[in-house]
C-alpha cells in the first residue's frame, strides 16, 4: 500500500512538471489537493541549502527598499508580462524565468520591447505565480551579507519551488531553506508583508498550513531566518479563496498600510475593516507611533463583487520596482481614481497602471506574479515624516536613521518651501546613537509647506535618497495657525459591532469622552456571563475594543456596555 501511495504521488508530480505550459491556478487543483500532503511529508532540502538559521541577526527587505533585480516567470498572461518588463527594465535587471529564452526574446521585440537590462533563465517551472514561490532577500547584521531566503512552497509544485535555489546560485548568495525539522515551515509569498524592520504581517493561513507546528514555533522560525520580531496574524477573509493578504492590503513605507475598502457591509468588507481597527488599535509602527492608514476601494466587476460571484478586482496587489510602482487595472473609471491615491501617496514615484483582467479571474493581479530582489549593497535610510505643526518659532528636527557596512561619510537634509525652486542643503550631523543623523529646517510662517528629502553618502561612496525618487520625492508637512479646541462633553455610546454575524476577530466600537469609565462584557441569551472585554477609562473619543469570536460556540450573545450613564446593550451573533 505504501507503495501504492508512492507511484500515485510520483505521477501526480511528474504530470505537473509535463504540464509546466498549463495556466495553473492560485488555488489548489484536484490533484495537487491529492498530492499536496506526500509532496510536504517528503520535502527535502534543495542542493547547496542552508537548513540551519543565519548565525548572525537576519533582517528582511521591506519592498520600497532598493532592488537590483525583479524577476517574473515567462509562461501565463504574457499581455501582462511584457508590460511590466516593458517598465521594470528602466528600474532594475529583470530576470525572466523561462524556458526558451529566444522566444522570449522575439515575443518582446514584436512590441517594441528591448532586452538591455533583461536576462532570460531557462529554469523549469511550474506557474506563473512567483510572489508565492519566490525567494526573499535579506541581510546579516542589518546592513551586510545580501541572503537568500526561502521556505517549502505551499503548493506541489516542485520545479517552482526549486527557483529561488536557481536564483540564488546565479546571484552567488548564501542559500538559507525552512525545508529540515525543526526549521520546516510552509508558507507563501502573496500572505506575508514586512516593515524592513522586523514586524511582518500575515493572515492566519499561515498556521492552518503548518498544523504540527505552534504559533510560536513558526514565529521562532521566522525569527531566526527573516528577523521578524512581531509576527501580526489577522483572521482570514470569508470570500478571498486564497487567503493572501496582498488582495487587499498593501504596506508604502514603515508606517502607512494601505488597505482595500468595501462599501459598507458588502463581501469581506466587515472582516477588513475588523482586521483593521484590531491592528491599529493593538500595534504601533517602527516609530512608536500608530500607524497611518490609506483607503483605496475595492470595485466591483460589473456591478458585482466576491459575495455576489464578482471577480476579486483588487489595487493593492501592486509591485514596488525602486522608482516605480506598478498597479493593476481593469479598465472601469475606478482605476483613475486608485492610481490618483498612489501619485498622491508617493509623491515623485513613476506610477503605471498594467490592466490586469487576464489574471485576475485566477485570484491574482501584479504583486502575485512578480518579486523583488534586493541589492547586494544596501544604504538603508529611515525616517518617520514630519507632522503637521503649528509651531512657527522653534527649527524642526529631521532625525534620520543611515546604516551602511563601510559606515556614513556624510548625511545631507534637502528642504524648500515652493516647489519652483532650488532645494536648500543642510549638513546632517550623528547623533549619540551613531546611527542616526540629524538636521534642522529653520522656523517658517504660518501657512507654509515645507517638503524636503534626505540624503546619505557611505565611506565606501554609496549614496542613497529617502524617499527614493527624491528629489521629485519629498515628505512635506505644513505650519498651521493656532486654533483653540474645546473638547465636547460627549456621552459614551456603543456602535454596531462588526462583522455581525461574527465568526473571528469582531470589533466593538465607541464613541464617548476620554477618561469615563466604561465596562463591556458578553452573556448568552440565558443571561450567564461569558467574559469581559474591557473594564477601565475610555482612551479616545473614537475606541474600539476586540473580541475573537472563533472561541465563542455559535449562537446570539448580548453585548452590554455599563458607564456612568447608563447600561447600553448590543446584540451579536456568533455563526461558525
């Protein structure tokens, strides 16, 4: 019998690299469905991989950060393919996975596409779907040894998931695997996102596809290869098939998600917008400070959307390609109005909308058939904007943290107050924290802008900007004139708790006045107490308190509020 399930399991494998033309799903086919638990229960380690963890500190690239190389697989949607190497080449190498590198060739010629910049891999393959099967680049020590990174692909496809142990012998980079226990871990690149930084984002896909491992086993193993420090895991979506948080959330810098917006209560919109306020709520940026947060919508194709049968049109499942940013469209008056969000987001990138109707249908758009590569020789620049301020005596403050393996030479803050003229230079100095560099724009008037850049320049000469397309690029804050608030003496009162019906993450959200005390708490319908969720001072006008109805039984439940006006209830019901 045993060897019954082996032959079935050989030539299940063997039929998909025959078939490596086909155009392969983001899901799991039948087959691969029947494959999938031999394929993982035999993985082996790749040739040349590292099984063990990095011995020094791993940090991982965050997608805006600069790139030498961005690769693609040559086999589906080739309408979409040709335009993103057709942009992608200005930016960095771009490398086409492929299995005749003349056809290639030729394909691009015909649309006036030259290959200068592009290198064509005859690698085998499975699909196009290189976000989740591609390779991660990383860094020892922050800043030093550029690495490759990669776990066991979350589907049974063997010849993608050997491609980033391709990719890393062309780019002459230590090979670090998640492919031995205790290290194994399954995952896939389109569920997971990072600052750079050490948080990474994922949905909780992750741990129903690694059962034999804990939650905290699988954080330890993202530690130790990838330097994730915090792990954030939101609930799944009920009608995103493939659980992929690039379908509906993006990160643009270290601080600012972009996050997809349903009309109110329609498909995963209720889910979304939990995830959301459960985030921002529970978690700060890099920074210390709450994360900022840009809508974008999520439109329906031809008037229906994911509940309804619609396809899952998506633009946050868009690509960072150094300047450039590449977004999906669909040809419907929302797109001008999604690339309008991202020209006004980063202002100065190259921002190039590829229609995307072709992949779509297969629950995926740009971000799901492309991944970066990081440079070999990175000048890492961070830098929290300046807010708004209505501060027009004291000079602002740039603290910039720049970290190259060579050290900083020489650090250069770039402001102006009119965009029709010349940048003025002011020398950056180290702090204490070796670091960090500071500078100071002097005091300006009520009713300014200032927008203004940093620059770095490396021992070795390196030299790196922040933002990136600077000085097209800037951050910009303005000086406002003194305004007196009154705070408003606002009752406390509960709003209708979302999702509902409810099945995970659920949010509770109030209105009321900071420092009131409020306490909520759930009972079933026989009125017996099932837990408190919050017993304490009111921290903002606007709060919202959590609850993970995953470990409620199904059911209706009451939720009561009890303050110091009175005892408010809400009704929630529990479907599993």
């Amino acid at each position: 019998m045993k060897f019954r399930h082996f032959f079935l399991y050989l030539f299940l494998i063997l039929g998909l690299a025959e078939t490596q033309a086909q155009q392969l799903p983001h899901i799991l086919t039948p087959s691969e469905k029947l494959a999938a638990p031999a394929y993982f229960g035999s993985r082996t380690a790749s040739p040349n991989a590292i099984t063990t963890p990095p011995a020094s500190p791993v940090r991982t690239i965050a997608e805006w950060e600069e790139l030498q190389g961005f690769t693609i697989t040559w086999t589906s949607y080739q309408s979409m393919l040709k335009e993103i190497v057709r942009y992608a080449k200005e930016e960095t190498r771009v490398y086409i996975i492929c299995s005749n590198a003349t056809t290639v060739i030729n394909y691009l010629a015909s649309y006036n596409i030259d290959t200068v910049n592009v290198t064509c891999l005859q690698v085998p393959y499975n699909s196009v779907w290189s976000r989740d099967y591609g390779l991660w680049s990383a860094y020892t020590n922050v800043v030093d040894t550029l690495i490759t990174v990669d776990w066991i692909y979350n589907r049974p496809r063997p010849l993608d998931d050997a491609i980033p142990a391709a990719l890393a012998t062309q780019l002459n980079t230590p090979f670090y695997e998640t492919s031995v226990n205790p290290w194994n871990l399954i995952h896939t690149g389109g569920n997971f996102m990072t600052d750079g930084f050490g948080t990474g984002f994922s949905s909780k896909l992750i741990l129903d596809e690694n059962p034999t491992k804990t939650e905290a086993q699988i954080d330890t193993i993202m530690n130790r290869f990838m330097g994730i420090e915090r792990y954030i895991k939101m609930d799944k979506l009920p009608y995103d098939v493939i659980h992929h948080i690039d379908m509906h959330m993006k990160l643009l810098d270290e601080e600012t998600i972009l996050m997809g917006e349903y009309p109110a209560g329609v498909a995963d919109g209720p889910q979304i917008e939990a995830n959301l306020l459960y985030v921002i709520n529970n978690f700060y940026s890099v920074y210390g400070a709450p994360y900022k947060v840009i809508r974008i919508p999520m439109p329906p194709d031809n008037g229906q959307y994911p509940n309804t049968n619609g396809d899952y049109f998506t633009y946050t499942n868009s690509s960072f390609i150094n300047k450039t940013i590449i977004v999906p469209t669909y040809g419907i008056p929302e797109d001008t109005t999604a690339l309008n969000i991202y020209r006004d987001a980063l202002p100065g990138y190259t921002v190039v909308g590829i229609n995307s109707l072709a992949s779509i249908g297969a629950l995926g758009a740009l971000h799901c058939i492309t991944k970066e590569i990081g440079t070999s020789d990175p000048l890492l620049i961070s830098h929290q904007p300046l807010p708004d301020t209505y501060d027009d005596v004291n000079p602002y403050i740039v603290p910039a943290y720049m970290k190259h393996r060579s050290g900083i030479a020489t650090a250069t803050l770039y402001y102006r107050t009119d965009t029709t003229q010349p940048y003025i230079q002011v020398s950056m100095m180290q702090s204490s924290n070796p670091d960090y560099q500071i500078g100071a724009i002097p005091p300006q008037a009520v009713g300014t802008t200032i927008y203004y850049y940093v620059e770095g320049v490396a021992v070795s000469g390196k030299q790196q900007v922040r933002p990136m397309p600077a000085p097209d690029g800037y951050w910009k804050f303005k000086v406002l004139g003194t305004v007196g608030i009154e705070e408003e003496n606002v009752v406390i009162l509960p709003k209708a708790p979302f999702p509902n019906p409810a099945s995970a993450i659920t949010c509770l959200p109030v209105t009321g006045k900071v420092g009131e005390k409020i306490r909520i708490s759930i009972q079933n319908t026989s009125g017996q107490h099932i837990t408190t969720v919050f017993d304490g001072e009111m921290r903002a006008i606007e709060s919202h308190y959590f609850i993970d109805a995953s470990q409620f039984s199904s059911g209706a439940y009451l939720i009561n509020y009890e303050t110091n006006y009175g005892i408010h209830h809400q009704k929630l019901m529990v479907s599993h």
